[in-house]
C-alpha cells in the first residue's frame, strides 16, 4: 500500500460527499500525545541495550543455558511423546 495521507485514504473510503468524522483531527492529537511517551520510553530503553558492552563471557553462559535448556525440554517432550505412542495399525 502506498503512504497516502489520512485525507486520502478518507475520500476513497467515504467519497467526497462524506462529512469528516468529528473531531478527527483531535482525536488523532490526542491519541500522538499519548502514544509519544511510551514510543520514546521504548526508544530509550532499546539504546540503552545496544550500548551496553556484553562480554564473551556472558555470551558463552547465554549460549550454553539456553542450549542445556532446550536439550531438556526437548527430552521431556520426547520421553511425553514415547508414553503416548500408539501402533501405526491394528491387527
């Protein structure tokens, strides 16, 4: 979809002798008014992760855990699966 403004997208929904919604206008200020808080919080706190330095040695603990964890969780559902199996037919 191109980047039409919300003039343009209104018209081609309502056609032009369609009244504006009111309050439109207002409405969409207020809503960036509130929304710009959380979107700069979010920014900030994204910059202040990639800004932290990680050294290799928490990269390798993060690897490894993460690794141990899923080789055990993929156990568990395999030993969960195994009790459940059933033959492929009957006789």
């Amino acid at each position: 979809m191109q980047n039409d403004s919300i003039d343009t997208l209104l018209l081609r929904h309502y056609g032009s002798a369609a009244p504006a919604p009111a309050e439109l206008e207002e409405q969409l200020t207020a809503l960036v008014h509130r929304e710009a808080p959380a979107i700069q919080a979010r920014q900030e706190a994204v910059n202040s992760w990639n800004q932290r330095r990680v050294s290799r040695r928490r990269v390798l603990q993060l690897v490894t855990f993460s690794g141990a964890s899923l080789s055990v969780l993929a156990l568990g559902i395999d030993a969960l699966q195994g009790s459940q199996k059933r033959p492929a037919y009957s006789a």
